[in-house]
C-alpha cells in the first residue's frame, strides 16, 4: 500500500523518480519507476511504481531521474480469486522532464 500517496488522494502533484526498467502492461508500454518522492517537499511518496509510456515521456530512458505533474488517483489492486484491496496511483501525468540523464546505452 502507498499510504504518502493515499493521503495525497485527488491532489495534482509534481513528482521525481528514476526510471529503473521497461515493462509491458495490459494494453500498453510501461515504466517502473523507482524512488518516487514529491518534488518540491523531496518527501518519499513509494519505493516503486509502474506507469505507462506517453506523451509526457518522450525521452525518457531507463537510468534518467524524471520530474512531472501526475494526479494521485485510487485503483483496486487483485485478481479475480485473490483478495482485492485498494491501492494508489499516479494518472494523467504532463509536463515531464528529464533531471538527471541515465548513461547512454552502447551500440553492440
């Protein structure tokens, strides 16, 4: 559980975190995100979460430290057999930025 996150629930926030690896969701392209904090406060929000490639991620590659605003949203996390609970999320993210560039991959 994301608790920093769950009292931030329905706030807009400006966030910074180190893109750690690609991943595949559902339908979609994912990041995970690592150290996820407030930017402004520096506040420690989640050690990790996944979110989708958009827009707001044109550039980003595993290894950059990341900053945009994001809304802090509720979802229920389970399977159909398992017991469900409820989790946050970051959603609708914009205005994103690289802070700190990750090594550039070589060519093999």
């Amino acid at each position: 559980m994301r608790e920093k996150l769950g009292i931030r629930n329905g706030q807009r926030l400006r966030v910074r975190a180190k893109i750690e690896r690609y991943g595949t969701g559902f339908r979609e392209s994912t990041y995970l995100l690592t150290d996820v904090s407030d930017a402004r406060s520096g506040e420690v929000l989640s050690d990790h979460l996944w979110m989708s490639i958009g827009k707001y991620a044109w550039g980003f590659r595993p290894g950059d430290t990341v900053e945009f605003d994001a809304l802090v949203s509720p979802y229920e996390k389970g399977y159909e057999r398992r017991e469900k609970s409820i989790d946050f999320q970051l959603i609708n993210p914009t205005n994103g930025a690289i802070v700190v560039q990750g090594p550039i991959p070589r060519a093999l």
